[in-house]
C-alpha cells in the first residue's frame, strides 16, 4: 500500500459510501504514468501515441490508464 487518508466522523456521514472502493491520489496516479511510460518507451509519450497506446490495449500502459477510467 502506497497511501492511506482519514475520515473525520462528520464527513464519513456525508460521504463515507465513497469510501468503500480504494482511491489512487491523482499525484499516484500520473507518476506511475509517467514511470511505466519511460520504462517502456524510455521517453513520455505524445497524445496521438497514447490513444494508439491505449486502443491497442495490449500493454500494462493501456491497462493503467483504463482502470483509471
């Protein structure tokens, strides 16, 4: 586990059924992006790439960034 956050008794009530799925920070988010992306293609890819990246949806690129969605 990379993260943790806290609910004040308050806000659970307002918004505690949110809770009940795992989050990722968007900061986690993107850095892993960014991670897988150099790791494959040793540079960050254009946007046109990534569309192409992610309609092949053969790669753990594609498979993060659509579980994102």
């Amino acid at each position: 586990m990379t993260f943790v956050f806290y609910l004040c008794p308050p806000c659970f009530a307002d918004c505690g059924e949110l809770t009940n799925t795992m989050v990722m920070p968007d900061e986690l988010f993107w850095e892993k992006i960014k991670q897988e992306q150099i790791e494959q293609y040793g540079r960050f890819l254009p946007e046109a790439e990534l569309s192409e990246v992610i309609a092949a949806d053969a790669s753990p690129l594609a498979t993060l960034i659509k579980d994102r969605r």
